[in-house]
C-alpha cells in the first residue's frame, strides 16, 4: 500500500498514480511555456491546471473541502516541482488571475485532440455537426452576485427594491418576483454532436443574449460545419452571420419565423423557402435561400429549416436523423447540473462563482475526452457511454488514491464498464406527472406566397448582387 504523504510517486500500481497518467494524457501537447508566474510562487502551470482539474471532479460538500482532498492527491505528484499552497484563498486567487490565459492554451489543445483520436465518431451523416444551446445556473443570493448576475428587468429592479424596503413591505413580494430577482449564470454551449463532447461555451448575467454567445464562438468551429440549433437561435443576422463563416444550418423553426415561398430568387423546387424579413428587404439585403423539412413527430410536426439545398448531399430523411441527435446537449446540460451537480454553485464571489463554473465545464470536458477516447476505441459508440459511471470512476480512484486497487478496480477497468446497458425502458407513469415548467408548443411557422412586389423586388437584388460580384 503507498504511504501517506508521498503521493503518486509512492506506488505505480496505486490509484493515485492511475489519476496521474489521465492528467498527464490530458496535459500531453499542452504548450504552458507562455504561462510565467513569478519566480517566488509555489505554484506552476501544470501543478495548477492539475489541481484544478481534480479540485472540479472532487464531490465534497464545500470548495474548501474540495481543495483539501485535490490537495492531497496532488502532493508530490510531480518531482522536482515545489509543493502546491496550503491556502484556499491562494489558490482561488490564482485561479481568478490565470484562469483566462489557461482557458485560450486549454480549450484549443482539446479541441486538436478531439480531432485526432476520435476521429471514427468525428461526422454524423458525412457532416462536423454541433449543437448550439444556451441554460441557466443558480448562484447563492449574496448582494454582490445580485448586482453581477440578476437580471435587469423591470420586474427584477423592483423585487430588489422591496427587498431593501422595511419587514412588512418584503412580506407582501410575490413569488414572481423572487423568481424574477434570483442570480443565475447564463452558458451557451457549442457541443459536437458525432462524440459527444462541448467544443467552446460562453458565460453571462442571467439575461445574456445566446444568440451573440454563438456569433462569439463561430470563429472556433472547423471549416464546413453545420449547426444544429432549435427554434431560439433564429434570425436574418444570426443566419447570415453563419453562412458568411462557411459553415451550414439546421435549425427548427415555428411561429416566430415567417418564411416566403415562390419568390423566384433561385431555382424552385419541392420545399424550397426563403428568409426575407421586411426590415432587410427595405435595405436591399438578399433573401437567405433555405429547405424545408417538416419530421413527424408523436404530438405535432417538427418545421425544420437547412441551407443545404441539395437533397443529394443530405436527404429529408438524414435532415431529421442529424437533428434527432441534437437532443444529446439537453442530455448534456443534464449531467452537468444534475448528475455533476453544478445546478447551483457555491461560490458567494462573483468573480470566484465564474471560475467555479469554468472548471466545472472544463473538468467535465477533460473527463469525456479521456473516457470516450478509451471507450471509442473499444468500439463502444458515445450514446452509449453512461456520464454517471464515468464520474463515479474518477471519483473511486480520488477517494482511494492512496490504495491498491483490487482486480478489476483500476481506472481503465471501471471506465470498461461506464456503458449503458442495451435494456430498453419503457414509458413511465411518472411521465404524465405535472411539471413545475409546461413550455408551450413553438407552432407551425408563417409560410407565405410571395407577392408580385416582393418577387420584383427580388430581380432587383439579385441583378445588383450579380453585379457587385463580377466586378
């Protein structure tokens, strides 16, 4: 059994030293050498993306306790390197200054290994397919996190101030209002559908726009790739944007979008819509040419929108399949706060409450890769890699560091089994249970005849357009 105090180096058949060659697998080609810290600091780099990393996978109650149990494994790990601070606030202050220029070294190096060694699972359909979500995470109700992170509707500004009012006038605030008044972090994530991982994300207040996240985060994507997104991320500039970048959509769309038909801007077919808003018509902008895909579904038909218009490169039939699987970054969102229990954070800090939420996201991106890159190559396929199990993994070798692990108990032994059994389930009871959220149907969309004027209208911007490029 390896002795307390001397860490990975202890004992090569240890737990502990089975964590250090995940991180040391994560961490290969990671370039840090633009990362300095001054000469008298106890930390360096690699010592403290290593124990952010463990800090994040740990499940104790508290950050401090989080801290002490990364602490722990980490000591010694890496000869030759000095020891790690004994103080939370030392680390989370290094955290607060370094997290960025970590994050723009880190999210790119992933990114490159996905491409590498999961390259079997890298396309769905003959397309880099990624999701676009955005979701929520609460922060406790501290004054500052209030100020950062509530949002600043009107409805909001009035809650906070009945909450300074005296006793009697707090009693009387509705529940809509206390809803309305609670901080919450807004992320929107770029996830790639084919493996099963998050490719970038961004971070607001509660009331951010998506939308201008996922403009943020096109530069990121890889040439060619088509977005898969549901009916929030829609919009001329939102499209347009997209489209200029290279990259393809797929998106459903419903009654918030009117699409015109038979306008003549390009070659008719079966299917064929265009999104030509007034407010850009008026500018003389051209239309967006796009396909329509209507998918069946168990309650109502699904309106879904592409802008390959060729049925040849992708059929109705791979249109609704490609988008079937979008449906994995709600299951995304779902292991992050429910299984990974980030639901609601624990830092009462603005500043630290993001950073919490960083390494969370990236911890859990730095778990997948390495799973899935053990699993993929078994064969396995990502739908069926179980989150739960993976975690619970990662979690037995920290618990256990110091030990020998029995046959069967090493890391990569209990990563072979993180798989979903085949058994398929059938419909609950539970199903039909009343749910606090009824989010309504998005409807059909407006599809409308072009009229005489709109289809002039449109010669004239396709002549100019024809112009302005063969100038």
């Amino acid at each position: 059994m390896a002795r307390q105090g001397q860490g990975w180096q202890a004992d090569r058949c240890s737990h502990a030293h089975d964590l250090r060659r995940a991180v040391r697998w994560l961490l290969a080609g990671v370039s840090l050498g633009g990362i300095v810290f001054r000469t008298d600091c106890t930390w360096t780099p690699r010592n403290l993306v290593s124990m952010g990393l463990l800090w994040a996978w740990s499940d104790e109650l508290t950050l401090w306790e989080r801290f002490a149990t990364a602490r722990k494994i980490i000591r010694g790990g890496l000869s030759g390197q000095p020891q790690p601070a004994t103080s939370y606030q030392a680390f989370i202050k290094m955290l607060r200054k370094w997290t960025r220029p970590l994050l723009e070294v880190l999210r790119p190096a992933f990114r490159e290994r996905m491409t590498e060694v999961l390259a079997r699972v890298w396309t769905i359909e003959g397309w880099a397919v990624f999701a676009a979500d955005g979701s929520k995470v609460d922060v406790p109700r501290t004054r500052k996190n209030e100020q950062r992170y509530a949002p600043k509707t009107k409805l909001a500004r009035r809650a906070r101030k009945r909450r300074s009012g005296s006793h009697r006038r707090r009693t009387r605030q509705t529940t809509r209002e206390r809803k309305a008044n609670v901080p919450r972090i807004w992320m929107t994530v770029l996830w790639h559908v084919g493996s099963g991982l998050p490719w970038n994300w961004r971070t607001g207040p509660s009331d951010s726009s998506e939308r201008g996240h996922l403009k943020e985060m096109l530069s990121s994507l890889p040439p060619r790739g088509l977005l898969a997104a549901d009916a929030g991320f829609v919009g001329y500039d939102l499209w347009k944007t997209v489209l200029a970048e290279g990259h393809q959509l797929l998106v459903r769309v419903g009654s918030n979008v009117t699409l015109l038909k038979k306008l003549g801007y390009a070659r008719e077919r079966n299917g064929l819509v265009y999104l030509w808003p007034d407010q850009q018509a008026k500018k003389r902008q051209p239309p967006l040419v796009l396909r329509l895909v209507i998918a069946s579904s168990g309650r109502h038909p699904v309106y879904l929108v592409t802008s390959i218009l060729d049925h040849r490169v992708l059929s109705d039939r791979q249109v609704i399949a490609v988008y079937r699987r979008r449906w994995g970054i709600e299951v995304y969102y779902r292991h992050c706060k429910q299984t990974f229990q980030r639901r609601k954070l624990r830092s009462h800090n603005p500043d630290n409450a993001l950073i919490e939420l960083h390494w969370s996201l990236l911890a859990m991106w730095a778990m997948g890769l390495h799973s899935h890159t053990h699993l993929v190559r078994r064969g396995v396929s990502p739908q069926r890699i179980s989150f739960a199990n993976v975690w619970r993994a990662y979690r037995r070798s920290m618990r256990e560091y110091q030990s020998r692990p029995d046959p069967g108990e090493r890391l990569t032994d209990l990563l072979d089994r993180a798989v979903l059994d085949p058994y398929q389930r059938k419909n609950k009871t539970s199903r039909d249970y009343p749910r606090k959220k009824q989010p309504s149907s998005t409807g059909p969309p407006t599809i409308r005849k072009a009229t005489p004027a709109q289809v002039q209208q449109a010669k004239q911007v396709k002549r100019e357009e024809t112009k302005r490029l063969t100038a």
